[in-house]
C-alpha cells in the first residue's frame, strides 16, 4: 500500500517549543543547551510544550483506516464528503492477503470482480438520479476517502504515533503511521530522536 499522507500545514517548530518551555525558568539558552532541553522534556514526559506545533495532514487513505484515524481525538478532521460528491470511487486492493491464503490471486480476481460490480452498481443509481447521500450506501469500507487532520505534536506523537506504530495495530494503518513518522523525524528530529529513545 501506497500510504499517502502529505504535511499542508505547520505551526511552530523545534525552536518555538524551546521558546515556550524555557517561559517558565526565563532563561536564556543556545543551540546546545536548546537541544538537551528538547531531550529533557521529552525524556521526563513534561508535554505541554510539544502541545504547541500543530500540524496540518493531508490524508488520502481508505474508509477503514480512516475510522482508526478519527478515533484520535485530541485531533480535528475535516472530510470529503460522500454526499456532495459523486467521482469516481477507487478502492484499496492489498498487495498480499495475509492469514492461511492458499490462492492469493484467487482472492484478488474475487475482490476486483466485488469492486468492478460495486463500482457499476454505484454509477448506475447516480444515473438513475438516486442521490449521491443514498447512492454511497453500496460503497465498501475500501473506498479511498480524502481527510485534513489538525493535530498538536503531543498527541500526535505519544498518542497517534505511540499507538498505530506498535505491533498490535492494523498493518495498513500502521503504514499510515510510518508515512506520518518520516514527517515528524523531518520536521521534529530531536523530539522524535529523543521519543525513539524513550520508548526503547
Ligand atoms: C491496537 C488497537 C486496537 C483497538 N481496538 C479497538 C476496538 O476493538 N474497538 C474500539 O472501539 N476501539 C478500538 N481501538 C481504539 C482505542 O480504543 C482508542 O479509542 C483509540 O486508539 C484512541 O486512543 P485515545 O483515546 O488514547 O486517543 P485520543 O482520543 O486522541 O485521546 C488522547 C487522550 O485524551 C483523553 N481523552 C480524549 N477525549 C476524551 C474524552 N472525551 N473524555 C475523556 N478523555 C478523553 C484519552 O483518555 C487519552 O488519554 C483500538 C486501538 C488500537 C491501537
């Protein structure tokens, strides 16, 4: 799976968390100091200051993984809407089945067939002037959805991350969390060098 997250948006930046938490000693710091303070907060878990980059993602990825994304909170979500819009749906096809699959092609010929009769059956209500809120009923929990997704690094980082990274969480999710990650080590790298660290 191609798990495609884009960064649209960023306020704040390694530097700002420094800023604020440094408000409550009123101290003056330097590059070196700066980085053992970004260390230190994130290795005694003192949060807030990480509560003020928000970030902004652009997520294109399919209902069921959306579904474990919103289930996050502490985040703001703003999504395409199925009952205005009526393109054309595109559906997730995993690469692989996994579980006691003897026939992987046989399950993929099955599930596209599955996908190519609900895809007809969709255009074909449009056409009958069915509208687009009730034609959306026949669209599977595959169907790819386009979501913003605000979110403070804090809870991105020790909740999101912490989360779908780990082993327990549904693979093509966790792909999403990895797509996500990258953007953090990027844009948050001694905060992310720091978490990784933490968390062992
Ligand atoms: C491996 C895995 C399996 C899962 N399986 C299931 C499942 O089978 N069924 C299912 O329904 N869910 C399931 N979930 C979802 C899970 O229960 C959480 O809802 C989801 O992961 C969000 O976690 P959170 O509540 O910590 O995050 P957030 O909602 O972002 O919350 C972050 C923190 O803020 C607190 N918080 C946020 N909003 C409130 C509020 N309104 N009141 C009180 N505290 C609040 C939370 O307690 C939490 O500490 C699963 C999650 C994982 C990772």
């Amino acid at each position: 799976m191609t798990a495609s997250v884009k960064l649209i948006d960023m306020m704040g930046d390694e530097a700002f968390i420094v800023q604020v938490a440094r408000l409550s000693h009123k101290s003056e710091g330097n590059p070196e100091s700066d980085k053992r303070l970004l260390k230190q907060l994130v290795k005694r878990g003192h949060t807030t200051p990480l509560e003020f980059v928000q970030m902004v993602f652009d997520v294109d990825c399919p209902v069921f993984v959306e579904r474990q994304l919103i289930r996050h909170r502490t985040g703001t979500f703003m999504e395409k809407s199925l009952r205005h819009t009526t393109e054309e749906p595109r559906f997730y096809m995993p690469d692989k089945w996994r579980g006691t699959v003897a026939d992987q092609t046989q399950a993929t010929i099955l599930v596209q067939r599955t996908y190519d009769h609900i895809s007809h059956c969709y255009r074909r209500l449009l056409e009958w002037g069915v509208v687009p809120e009730q034609a959306r009923i026949v669209l599977p929990l595959a169907t790819y959805t386009q979501l913003n997704w605000r979110v403070d690094a804090h809870n991105l980082i020790n909740g999101f991350l912490r989360q779908r990274l780990d082993k327990a969480a549904q693979q093509e999710t966790r792909e999403y969390a990895q797509a996500v990650a990258e953007i953090v080590k990027d844009k948050l790298p001694v905060v992310w060098a720091a978490t990784l660290a933490k968390w062992g």
